[in-house]
C-alpha cells in the first residue's frame, strides 16, 4: 500500500461519478427494480398533485422499461440561474429537482421525492436512457448514456396544445446490479399499489413478449384502500367489517401543529390470523413501516381502551396494551406528510416523529365515532383485545423479584419496571447519574428499567471470570440482569434467569460515549457472550443536534427536527435552505449529552418504542473467528502495536466528533 499522501491523494467526485462509486448508498443493488420505481414516482407523483391521469409503463423484452404519464411535461428551457435545460439538469445532477419548495407557490405540495437524487441516480446507473416531453404544443427529446449527454435536447415534432407529459425509457447497467431484471412481482405490487392510492388515475403494465406482442394489465380500485382490503383479506375470515375512513387536515390557524393537507387515509380489518399490511408515505411504499405505523397502531389503541373503559369491559388485574389490539390488524395506510424524513435513500421507513401525532390524532377520532356507532362490532374487538392481553399473561414467566437469602437482591440503584413480561421487558444501562435521571423521568415505568453506571466499565476481555464481581458496576449489570458470567459453550440454561429481553446501551453521542460502548460491547462478547448470540444486547442512538425553525406563516408551523450525527445535520440545513426557510429562522442546538436533555426529549429521541433508533448487536454469521481476532486487536492489554498499525492503516475511515 502506497503510504504516500499528500495534495493530489484528495479526489473529488463531480456530477454523477459519486453514484458509479458508491451505488448502494443511492439505491438497492439487489435488481433494478428500485431505480426504475424512481420514474414511476415522479409520474405518481404527477398524479397526487392533480395533474395526472394515466400512468403507463412497459416492460421490453429487451430488459428496458418505458414510463409514461400525461402529467405538465417536465420543463424544457433554460433554468434561470444554471443556464441548462431544466430536464437535462434533473437528469444529471444531483439535488436538483422541483420538490424543495414546499411552501405556497411550489410545483409540489406533497410529493414523494424529496431530495432532488431520484431520476439522476437512474440516469447514472443506465446504459442509455431517453427522455421523450410533451409540453406547450411541442414534442422534445433527451438521450443519454450512462448519465452523459450522447443526443442534446432537440424539438422532434408538434403535439395538441392540450397535450402534455413526459415518457421516460430506461436501460440499467447490469454491472451495477446483482441481477440484470426487473422483479415483475414487485414491479406489479407497486403499480396496484399506485392505483389504490391515487383514485381516478388508470395504472397499466405492458409487458412485451419475445414475438412482439403485449399483456397488458390494468388497475383500478373505485372503493380505494378498503376494496383493495378486502381484496387481500378474501382469504381471511373478518371479526368485523372493514373501518375505512381518511382526514386531512384544514387551513391551520396561528400555532396548530400540522400543515394543510396533512392526514391519512387508511382500511383496517381485524381477522383470526395474524396481523400485517401496508404503508404509504406520499405514495411511496414504506416496506420496514415507520412512525406512520405507529401512530395508527396508538390511535387505533387508544380509541378502543377509551371504548372499553366506558362499558366498563376490562377485568380486574388486566391491563392493555397497545399490542393486545394490533396484533390481528391487517391495514393499508396512505399517509401525506409535508416534510417527511425517510431512513436511507430508498425509502422503505419513515423517521418522522411529527407523523406519528399526525396519524394518531386523525384515526383516534374517527375510530371513536366508529365503535360507538357499531356497539356490538366494538364489543367484539374488545372481547379479542382483552383474550390477547389474558393469554400475554398466562404465558409470562413469573419472576422471582428478591429472594429472602438475600443472595440475590437487585442493586439498590437499579430503577425496576413494574411488569414480568421477560419478553418485553427492557433495561437501559445509562451513562451517568444525571442521565440516570432523566431516563427514570423519561421510561415507562411498565416495561422500562434503568440502571445508572457510573464512571467507565472496567476493560474485562482479559479479566478472569473469578475476579469480575471485585468491579462494583459489573457486579450490578450480573445482579440486574439475572444472567452469571458464562462461556459461549455453555447451554442455552444459562439465560433461564433473564430478566428483560432487551439490554439497552445508552451513552453519550461523543467519543467518550462509544468508549462506553464498547467497553460494555466488550464484556458481554467475553462473559455474557450467549445474551449477544440470543439477540438481548441493543445500542440506542441518541441524537446530537436539535434543529428548531419559526414558524413560516400560512400552512408551515413551527418545526423542530433531531440528529444524530453532523452529516444528519447539514442534510437537514440543506433542507430547510431549499425550502426557503430562512436562516435567521433556524436554531440549532447541540447536545453536550443526555444529562443535557430533558426527560421528553429523550422519550422522544430515544427511549419510546415508536421513534426511537435502536441498534440490535450480533455477530454476522461466519465471522467468529474475524471478531475474536478484531477484539482482541482493539482491547488486548499486550496489543498496542498491533492497535497502531491498525490505527495508520484504517484510520481514515474513522468518523468520530473530536
């Protein structure tokens, strides 16, 4: 390896070069499904603003695909301050596109593109793509090959003047993708999909066959999500009739939370199978669900425990919980959030914690009314909800709290949760007396313990297991958790004492904070390695940065927004300068740590199940022995030649905040 570094060692990427580079951080690699559902997208999400009525896409026999939509037709002049034809720029640049501007007077109010990357990312990653626009009574074309202009835009003909849209065709570049075809199967989910949430827009898949002809496949659902329910639940014996409704909300007044045109729509059934569905953000499909999800599952919950305390229905000694009510729940939500954050490019979950009061706050009601409309048909999912609660119950190992040998007794510093559910059960190990407090504030008491540590976690890889418990702090983690020390050769037994199911690592977001990690990563690897291999060991994020924006006037409320990291940061800065908010109305914060964050805050950010970001630890499979050697390196007391060497080799991947 050349160990030469020096002015010319720094390579820029320019334009599309950082897509070719690194094409899994922009899409999924797996296929070219995703890069051609970014097309798509931007023709659904010609149709959601109103603009759109027929979606067309073909499927080639020569592995490329065609969308077409007759939408405005993206435009074709020269952008006022680039002094390029705005469609070629949207095709080849990086962050440029017409969704930023959010406010009145935008090309898009709602829109599933959000980050100006979607289509360019396609160009890049394609042999060929050809663009093809209808706008103004003129026929324009755009070729390109592998994000290049091989075939400036040129006007090829004449159209109607009521005649608009864009038609796209794009070949992928099998050396960027796993495998060279599109997933029919997803690729026809995804259209349905578009023509359940778009109602009076026609979707249709042509499929070209080897001799020329074409299957052609057509979507429409005129009762929207509920038919398109009932549809997936054919199968499925209903307990009661589908509950289908949507809201919107109005023109906000001074201080109200959420923007106009914000809500869901949504059909949720309750069957004798288990539960699951769908989820939309802006039509996008959120495959790993999101705050969205948890904001239907809170209000569907919270309407029906109102419901049932008022008929007095619930047992005594039983309590519910919001999953006693989701578990049967098979749905379909739509929702439409203004600024929606999404995890990664692709787009498969939402992060928005905003969305989650908005989803709840608009099904609660609704629901209400519903169950208090169809008494007997609300009896009956309270009769479900409560036999779930019951079973939950009967199925939870009793655990023995303190024993009178006093061998046992928990640590006293230990904040204990109130319920013996073992799989549900958390503990949070916290860093710091202060944050311990704000935790304590924070958890729900039900579920959530906590365990404050103090100072850093004695370095164990090479401690012997005789002599662990001299360290007062690993003598308490033991104790509360109910674990002893073991080998990874030890039987599955050895766990039969757990107390919670997950064991949550909270630290600071700096680098004495990932110290504690890993000292902590490292004691469980070395001497609890079977609650790692089981899938108990979990490290929260918490974020580092909180950004507040003042209010924009008309439908754009007071915004805050939290991040984890620097980047996460400057992503959302950018954000909110594309959409013109302006910088004296942006605040931004930093955490010193979580003793500097109140107690809702750290609810919000970190501790509540529905908007937190919680990290599962495991070790991939294969890489054992890849793992002793690397802890080893990195925490052997005889190792500090071996840490520097790894140290000037690796050190320039390190992202840490100095």
């Amino acid at each position: 390896m050349s160990k030469l570094y020096d002015e010319s060692s720094v390579r820029v990427l320019k334009g599309l070069e950082p897509v070719k580079e690194r094409p899994g951080m922009y899409t999924r690699t797996t296929d070219p499904t995703h890069i051609c559902q970014e097309v798509i997208d931007n023709a659904a999400d010609e149709a959601l603003a109103g603009f759109a009525k027929k979606i067309e896409v073909t499927l080639h026999h020569d592995g490329s695909l065609t969308v077409a939509d007759d939408g405005r037709g993206i435009p074709v002049g020269l952008h006022p301050d680039e002094h390029v034809p705005v469609v070629e720029l949207v095709f080849t640049r990086l962050h440029a596109g017409g969704k930023f501007n959010k406010k009145d007077g935008g090309a898009y109010s709602f829109s599933g593109g959000l980050h100006g990357v979607g289509v360019s990312v396609t160009n890049a990653l394609s042999t060929r793509l050809e663009v093809e626009v209808m706008r103004e009574a003129k026929v324009h074309r755009l070729v390109f090959s592998g994000g290049d202009v091989i075939e400036p835009l040129a006007e090829i003909g004449t159209c109607g003047q009521k005649r608009s849209g864009t038609k796209v065709r794009v070949w992928p570049d099998a050396k960027y993708f796993e495998s060279a075809k599109v997933s029919i199967h997803e690729l026809e989910r995804l259209l349905r999909a578009k023509a359940v949430l778009l109602p009076g827009t026609t979707v249709t898949l042509n499929q070209e066959k080897a001799d020329g002809t074409i299957e052609a496949k057509n979507w429409t659902y005129p009762e929207g999500l509920k038919g398109y329910l009932a549809e997936l639940c054919m199968d499925s014996e209903l307990i009661v009739p589908i509950f289908a409704d949507e809201r919107f909300c109005g023109r906000p007044a001074e201080g109200d939370a959420f923007a106009e045109g914000e809500g869901a729509s949504w059909a949720v059934a309750w069957t004798n199978e288990s539960g699951g569905g769908e989820s939309y953000v802006n039509l996008i499909p959120t495959a790993l669900g999101g705050t969205h999800e948890a904001g239907l599952r809170t209000g569907l919950f919270e309407a029906l425990r109102d419901f049932i305390d008022h008929h007095n229905l619930l047992p005594r000694n039983v309590k519910l919980q919001a999953e006693d009510v989701w578990s049967r729940v098979r749905y379909v939500l739509s929702a439409k959030v203004l600024d929606p954050q999404f995890q990664g490019q692709t787009k498969e979950k939402l992060n928005s914690r905003e969305a989650l009061k908005l989803v709840a706050s608009v099904v609660r009601l609704p629901f209400e009314v519903w169950l208090n409309q169809h008494v007997e048909e609300g009896k009956k999912l309270a009769e479900l909800a409560i036999a779930q609660a019951m079973s939950r119950l009967r199925s939870v190992k009793k655990v023995e709290r303190r024993k009178s040998s006093g061998i046992a007794v928990l640590p006293g510093k230990l904040t204990d949760c109130g319920s013996e559910d073992t799989e549900r059960n958390e503990l949070f190990l916290v860093e710091g007396d202060s944050a311990g407090g704000s935790a304590k504030l924070a958890r729900d008491k039900e579920y959530q313990a906590i365990l404050p540590l103090r100072g850093k976690v004695l370095n164990s890889l090479e401690t012997p297991r005789e002599q662990l418990f001299a360290n007062r702090e690993i003598a308490d983690i033991s104790a509360s958790i109910g674990v002893d020390p073991h080998d990874v050769t030890e039987p599955d037994s050895v766990l039969s004492g757990l107390r919670y199911g997950k064991i949550i690592i909270l630290s600071d977001a700096d680098v004495d904070g990932s110290h504690i990690q890993v000292l902590l990563l490292t004691l469980f690897y070395r001497h609890f390695p079977k609650l790692i291999a089981a899938g108990h060991i979990y490290i929260a994020k918490p974020p580092l940065y909180r950004i507040d924006t003042a209010s924009q006037g008309k439908g754009r409320p007071a915004r805050k927004f939290y991040a984890l990291d620097e980047a996460e940061r400057e992503h959302i800065l950018e954000r909110l300068t594309d959409e013109g908010v302006r910088e004296d109305h942006i605040s931004v914060g930093r955490f010193k740590g979580l003793g500097e964050m109140n107690a809702d805050q750290l609810k919000e950010t970190t501790m509540s199940t529905d908007t937190r970001r919680l990290y599962k630890v495991s070790i991939v499979d294969g890489a054992e022995h890849d793992t002793r050697q690397l802890m080893s390196m990195l925490m052997g007391k005889g190792e500090a030649s071996g840490r520097r060497e790894w140290m000037e080799r690796r050190g320039n991947e390190v992202e840490a905040d100095i």
